[in-house]
C-alpha cells in the first residue's frame, strides 16, 4: 500500500509538471480554460488493466460537451449487438431531433437516416441532430434516453455522471469525471471491437458533401485510433483518446482546455509519458512538414510531431463572420460561430482604415466542409469563407 501510494504521488507531481511547461509554452494563454486552470481534468489509464497511470482532478465534476454522444454510441452498439436494430434500419427524424444546434448534418423532420449514417454523423461531424435522432429511435424520446443514459452510466460503474440529453450540448445538469470517461471508453473499447472501429473513421459522404473527421489526433499521433472531441464554453475544450502501441492500449482525457491545439499537445505528452512508463518505445509517424514543439516532462522534454496538412481538406480554413464596431462585439460573434463549427479557433483583429478601426470576427483553423457549414448560418449577417492558400476568400 505504501509503495502504490508513493507512486502515485510521483504520477500526480509528473503531470503537474507536464501542466507547468504547456502554461509557459502557451503565451498568453485565456484565463477562461486552460492547462492547469480551475476547471482542468486529466487521466490516463491501461485500457487492458483499468491501472491509472496518471491522475489530475479525475474525479471532479465537469460537463461532457459531446464527450455525451460516447454514451449515446455504447447504448447504440448495445443494440446492434443484441439485435434490437440494424445498421441498414431507418431512423426517423423528428421535429426536435432537426431543430437541435449545430454541429449537425442539416437533417429535415420527417426525413430518414439509417442507423449507420448516424453513427458516422457522430464519430465524425459530432452531429446534434443525429444524436438526437439516435436517442429518440432507442429511448422513444430524447428525455428518456437520457434516463437510459444515466442508468447505464451507473451500471458501468461511472458513479458522478449525469446525462440529459443525447447530443452534449449544454444542460445545466449534465455532469461527468475524466475517471467516469476513461471508464466508459475502456467499455466501448472491450465490449464493442468491431463496433469501436468506427471512432477512426477519417471522413465519410453525406449528400455528396465529403465530412471529415474532428479528431485530429488521427492525424498527427502514431497509434490513436479514436474516441472523441468536445466543446462548449461552459465545458472549455475535451478530449478523449485511445492509442495502441507495441500491444499496449492507453485511453487518455483531458478536459478543460482552452483550445483545441493546447488540448491535442498535452494529450500527446500524457500519452507518451504513459507508455513510457509502460516501457513501450515512442514510434514517431513520418510527417512530409513536421512542427517540432519542446514540451517539459519529469525528467527530459518530450517532443510532439504534429504533421502539417498537405491535402486540400485540412483544417486550414477559416470564415469570417463580420466586422464590428467594438471588440466585444466581435469577440461574441465569433464565440457563437465558434459553437456553430464544433471546431476551429477563435481570431479577433483590428482593422484602422481612415483613422477608423473596426474588429473582424474570424474562426481559423476548420476543414473545407466545416467553413462552408458554419458560415450557412450566418450569411445574412456577411459572413464569407476563406480559402488557406493566400487567406483567399472563396465563397460569400
């Protein structure tokens, strides 16, 4: 008993220290959500085993985001599994599924979608309205699902979850613990490996638009083979992760920080310091323009590769909504486009033209479809799309 205390007060300080070197490596970072910051949570856990790893704040209370559609997804499979419905099984859509907010695929009431295309819509574009759709087709209404949610959650044995809904979008009353995620990923994970499969689906056709994954970490960290993002202001920006290396399978979470690149780096690190100590090598993945980034650990700096998108759909869009008489007033237009992508990063810069300056509201960093998705909702009020190469503009 003393010596595993002992070592985790180790694990603990090791993360912390992690912590501090992200805090100096971001400068400025938002006072809002980050690293280290008062709503800040992490765990890493062996997924074969249950053994924690590392731990910071794992058992407080934060809201999931669309970490939520994870359990949505567990009640689906559980379905598929015991035959209850199909993949090819229509869902229909009601009038509560369509009007959810975004991110969404755009489904219509009374449409249809299958079973499949729904769980596509979730582990990739994190679809509100599939879920929604999802949820009413296994629970009869959403409200009841997320009853389902709950009690399923407890079975589990994630004693501080709460769901209220199927989507994750914000509820007062909606909780959970980077413990209760690592719990629900490991049984996604071993009582579902065909189904799991579908958390590394890089993209998939939706009305002959191409949809892209949001998980980055697909992307750019040897190994990582799902699970899911998340964001809302309230939440700050999640991430749950599994990779596998050298026969090892690591789920790490992070919840709370403040953007998603800050999010992905310091997963990267926890994950890399959790299959050092399970003394599995750190295999790097050939990246054609690697962004090298030094980050602190225990003992020596851990490096990240993080591999520059070399395809036309990588996440180097940007929209801009508006421009505005005050920062303000960008700062909030932006933080609802924001919302309105489930993804990106918010920008806000100062225009002077004839002694005037003006503040443009930009969201930075979404793929092709992301931009052209979130900016649908606001061409009323002017908002174009930029194209990466030269920050041309290419839609209005």
């Amino acid at each position: 008993m003393a010596s595993f205390a002992c070592r985790s007060r180790k694990h603990l300080l090791c993360c912390l220290v992690v912590a501090v070197g992200f805090m100096s490596w971001i400068n400025p970072l938002p006072a809002s959500a980050q690293i280290g910051s008062a709503r800040y949570s992490s765990i890493v856990v062996d997924a074969a085993s249950g053994e924690v790893l590392e731990e910071v704040n794992a058992d407080e209370p934060r809201h999931p985001a669309s970490l939520t559609k994870m359990m949505t997804l567990y009640l689906a499979f559980e379905a598929l599994r015991d035959r209850r419905i199909s993949l090819d099984e229509t869902v229909p859509v009601s009038f509560h599924a369509a009007e959810m907010q975004p991110s969404k695929l755009g489904l219509m009431p009374s449409s249809r979608i299958t079973v499949e295309q729904a769980i596509l819509g979730l582990v990739t574009k994190s679809a509100n309205d599939a879920a929604s759709a999802l949820g009413e087709l296994l629970g009869g209404s959403e409200d009841r699902f997320a009853q389902m949610m709950t009690l399923r959650a407890r079975a589990l044995g994630m004693s501080h979850t709460t769901f209220q809904n199927a989507s994750g979008l914000p509820d007062p009353d909606q909780w959970t613990t980077a413990r209760d995620l690592a719990i629900l990923s490991r049984h996604l994970i071993n009582d579902f490996p065909v189904y799991y499969q579908y958390f590394s689906t890089p993209s998939f056709v939706w009305h002959r638009q191409v949809i892209f994954n949001h998980d980055t970490m697909l992307r750019s960290y040897p190994g990582a083979d799902g699970l899911k993002t998340g964001y809302t202001e309230a939440s700050g920006h999640n991430l749950v992760t599994s990779a596998l290396r050298g026969g090892v399978r690591l789920v790490g979470v992070v919840l709370g920080a403040s953007s998603n690149g800050e999010r992905d780096i310091h997963m990267a690190a926890l994950l890399d310091q959790g299959f050092q100590q399970m003394d599995v090598p750190i295999a790097r993945k050939p990246a054609q323009a690697p962004v090298r980034v030094a980050l602190l650990s225990s003992a020596r700096a851990a490096e990240v590769v993080r591999p520059v998108p070399s395809h036309p759909h990588g996440a180097s869009w940007s929209i801009q909504v508006g421009s505005f008489a005050t920062e303000a007033a960008a700062r909030s237009a932006a933080a609802a486009a924001r919302r309105a992508a489930d993804g990106g990063e918010v920008r806000v810069e100062p225009v002077t033209v004839h002694h005037k300056t003006t503040w443009r509201a930009q969201i930075v960093g979404l793929s092709s479809s992301d931009a052209q998705d979130a900016c649908s909702g606001h061409r009323r009020n002017g908002c174009i799309v930029i194209r990466p190469a030269a920050r041309q503009v290419a839609s209005r």
